[in-house]
C-alpha cells in the first residue's frame, strides 16, 4: 500500500504521583505540547482518539484547544490494550481520508484521584451490566479474592511459569534492565533510583509466587499526546516524520483482556501472536530487523511473553533472554529504554509510544545506536514505526 | 476451611458474585448447590463465560447441563497485597479446569500452598457469600470419600 500515516509530534506532562490539576487540564497540555512539536496549529486538528476509560470528553479537549471542527472521534476499550491500537486506528482514519490530523491521548491521576492496584469490588452482588471497557468478565475473578490487576496477570501467568520453570526471580532481570534505564532518564519517576536483582527479591510478594513489589508499573499522574497524519502532510512538518510501518490489532477466539483463562493454550498469548503476524506481514520486516522493542509492561511477565510472542526469542526461552545484558542499551534487543511503565511511568502504555518516536528521531536519553525500526506492542495491538 | 460443623461457623465475609443476564442460570445453580455448565440446545457444545449464542452453530437456544464438579488445578495464585476485600486471610485463587474442558475462576480450600501443584485433581464444593448466597470453591479430590 502506498499511503502511509506518520507520527509527526509527541507531547507529554511531567509524570508524577500528585499532578494537582485536573485530568483534562493534563489531557490539554499534553495536547498542546504535541502540536506544538509537531508544528501544527490545534485549531486545525480535527481527529481524536483515546481509550473508553479515559476520564475526559473529546468536546472538552476540543474546548480547550480551540479546534474548529472535529471530523472524527473514536474510542478503544481493553484499559492499556487501547494504547497501541491507538495508533492503528489513527492510521486507518488518516489513511482512509476520514480526517487529516489526529490528536491521540490519555491522561490520568491514577495515583492521586484514583488508584487501579486497589481491590475492585462492585458495591452490592446481583446482575448488572458492564460491558464497553472489554473488561466485563473481571466478574468472574473478584468473590475469590481476585480484585486487581496483579492477582488476575499472575493468575494468567502461573501457569506458563510451571511449564517454563521460570522463577520470580528470572522476571526480576526485566524489572532490574528496566529501572537501569528509568535512572539515566530524567523524565522517569525513578531517575537515579537503579535496583539490584537483590533488591527485586527482597521486595514484598504482591501476589504469590508471580510477581513482587518490582514486577509491577507505578500508579502515575500525567498526561501524553500523539499527533498522527499523512506521512506526505509530516513532510512539511517541523519533525522528521516517524513512519507507521505496519499498524495492527488482535484478538482472537475466547481471548479476553488480562483474565485471559479461556482461549486454548495457556502458555500463550494468542493476541500478541495474532499482532506480530499482521505486523511483520503488514510491513515485509522480521523480528531482526527491529532495533528496539517497546513492550507493554504493567507487569514483568507481560514482557517475557510478549517477547516470545514477537518472535524474539523462542516460546518458553524469554526467561534466559532477559538475562545478561540483552535487553539493556548495547543488548542484543534493547527494551523499553524509558524504562517503561515500571521506571518511567505508567500512563497506560502511551509514554512507551512515545519513547520509540524519540529513539527514532534520534533524540532519547539512552539513545539506541543505528535506528531504523522499532516494535511497539501493548499485547493486543502493535505497530512497528521508523524513520526510513 | 474444615468439614466440622460445630461450633457454628463465622459470619460469611466473602463479596457476593455479581454477575450479567446471561450468568443467572450459573448462580442460581450455585444457590442450590448445583454446578451447572450451559450447553447449545442444538450442537451441544459447551460454553464458558457464558453466553446468549452458540458461537459455532449461532443457535440462541441454550440449556443447562449439571458439571460433575471434578477437575485439576491449571493456575493458582495467592493475592498478598492489598489484601483481597472479605478474606480474613488470602485465598488461593485457582484456575480450575473441568473434566468437560471449561475453565472457571475460583478457590482452593483445604491446602496449603506447599501441596498445591498444576494439575491437582480437585473437586466443588460451595462456600457461602455475606449476602447469603453462595460460589464454587474446590479441594483436592482424595479428601474425598472412596469409592
């Protein structure tokens, strides 16, 4: 296919635990920032797109941003599973002439208003409905003492880990790269705070025996912002254009978001093989064409998986991968060089986004030597962008 | 949680299932101490979560078929932090398959996690909830009487 869509700007908040404003007010500024990175004048944007849970209107950000005339507005459910597909579908509206330029976006105070990681249980028993956020059978884990994120990704992993013999202390390799990166990272909550392997074990257990304090992301306050348009309007634009490749989502027969305990093989993440299919056949790329890998990463496991998923390793080997050095700067395949959503800060995938547009500008603070592609994956959507 | 019904046992602290339309049939078994599993009325296959239509026939007629109850561990986890909601002490939360194939969320009672292992044979029992009702809970099958 000849037309391609292109991310022409990015813009962010500072991340934080206590961002003292309002959540559109973080939605605004992260905005701003990326039109004005990508030398665009907000009046003029007239697509948006973000995730069903974010807590701001398309009409308020619009309001605030002053834009004459929105073309088009879409929203994804699957919490972070929205945060790649956001730019699949900015791409498809872009390049199916829908609308020209696309302001994707979430912000949150996920730790000041809010917290994800707390127990979730609805108020009173009975029948209600939930559907929209793709998250409905959550109902099924929480009158057994499953009510958070972390207990329902360690019961979704559990079960790999038994037939891998992958230990917590393998997934402690990931937290330890990640938080390597976080401390050269100035915008990262964790700048200057590296961990030790130790330090991952000594952590307290959140949910036994899957994941530690260290195998999960922060709970953040902030805000980012993607401008997506056609990859000949990037051109002109202030930045050198970082070209979607191959954009894609996936999910497949009885796989659901992160109580995903019904679809066939359990050592699997059929929705991440699903996007690695479309993306390498969208794009004519292999797994060794990537330079850089930045992976959805709410917890530890969701990496190793990913990256067996991807073709990056063989299935049940991410546990040795991680090791040595392999995913850091100068590795074989470095990983989430922000330090990702567990050292730099969890806005719900999109600061991983936003981490391989600088890497492939050449202008992120562990810059990558010799960019030219790189794969960006939330689990059930990816993309691989680059500057060729 | 043991089989020893006197003195008479705590208040249930457990949160009661909150469900959609298409579960009713599951949680009413559950209230009478009945696991039941929903079936397509005209290919028979078997479906969880459940749902209004056969996703392989595309029939909207369903039924409700009794599981037997038995099954093994494929997953298990122990929330630690934050404690879960209404569990004086943290559960063991399991993934249970069924002898028929289908997967369900739910406990583990009557072991430790020193003796729990992938592929534990186990079976249902009911474990009351602080609205009065009910959900499936399992134990290893050999605490079962023989024969």
């Amino acid at each position: 296919m000849g037309k391609f869509a292109a991310i022409a700007g990015i813009g962010q908040t500072e991340f934080s635990k206590n961002s003292g404003r309002s959540e559109l007010q973080l939605a605004a500024e992260a905005s701003k920032a990326a039109l004005d990175d990508a030398g665009i004048n907000p009046a003029d944007v007239d697509g948006m797109i973000t995730f069903t849970i974010d807590g701001n209107d398309e009409i308020g950000l619009s309001r605030c941003l002053g834009v004459k005339d929105l073309a088009y507005t879409t929203r994804i459910p699957g919490g972070g599973a929205a945060s790649v597909a956001t730019i699949h579908q900015a791409a498809a509206a872009v390049t199916s002439g829908a609308c020209e330029v696309v302001v994707v976006w979430r912000a949150m105070n996920e730790r000041s208003q809010y917290r994800f990681g707390q127990p979730m249980v609805p108020p009173s028993g009975g029948v209600v409905n939930v559907a929209g956020n793709g998250t409905g059978s959550l109902l099924w884990c929480m009158p057994f003492g499953a009510q958070t994120p972390a207990s329902w990704e360690a019961l979704a992993t559990q079960h790999y880990m038994e037939t891998y013999g992958v230990t917590n202390r393998d997934l402690g390799h990931v937290s330890v790269a990640q938080r390597k990166h976080a401390a050269t990272n100035p915008l990262a909550w964790f700048y200057g705070k590296p961990i030790t392997l130790e330090d991952h074990q000594q952590s307290k257990w959140i949910v036994e025996p899957v994941l530690r304090l260290l195998d999960c992301c922060q709970e953040s306050d902030g805000g980012v912002a993607i401008v997506i348009t056609s990859l000949e309007r990037a051109r002109d634009l202030k930045q050198k254009p970082v070209r979607i490749a191959s954009s894609a989502q996936s999910i497949p027969a009885e796989v659901e978001v992160i109580s995903n305990y019904y679809h066939a093989d359990l050592n699997m993440m059929p929705e991440a093989h699903g996007v690695a299919k479309r993306l390498y056949a969208g794009s004519g790329l292999a797994p060794r064409d990537m330079q850089l890998a930045m992976i959805y990463d709410a917890f530890t496991p969701q990496v190793l998986k990913q990256l067996e998923a991807f073709g990056f390793c063989k299935q049940g080997e991410a546990k040795d991968f991680v090791k040595g050095g392999n995913i850091e700067v100068g590795g074989a395949l470095p990983v989430n060089t922000n330090g990702g959503l567990i050292g730099e800060a969890y806005i719900h995938g999109m600061n991983n986004i936003t981490e391989a547009v600088r890497q492939l500008r050449g202008t992120a603070t562990n810059q990558v030597a010799k960019m030219t592609n790189a794969l960006v994956s939330c689990g059930m959507a990816g993309a691989i962008l680059t500057n060729s | 949680m043991s089989s020893n019904d006197n003195p008479a046992p705590p208040a249930a602290t457990r949160p009661d299932p909150v469900f959609t339309a298409d579960a009713v049939f599951f949680w009413e078994g559950i209230a009478r101490g009945e696991l039941l599993g929903q079936r397509c009325a005209d290919c028979k296959k078997l479906t969880h979560p459940p749902r209004p239509m056969c996703p392989a026939c595309h029939s909207v007629k369903r039924e409700t078929v009794k599981l037997s109850g038995r099954g093994k561990v494929a997953s298990w986890v122990i929330p630690r932090h934050p404690a879960p909601v209404g569990f004086a002490e943290s559960p063991i939360v399991a993934l249970i398959e069924l002898e028929e194939g289908i997967r369900l969320v739910s406990n583990l009672i009557d072991v430790g996690p020193d003796a729990v292992r992938g592929g534990l044979a186990v079976e249902v029992r009911f474990a009351p909830t602080r609205g009065g009702k009910a959900v499936p809970v399992f134990t290893p099958a050999k605490a079962r009487a023989r024969g």
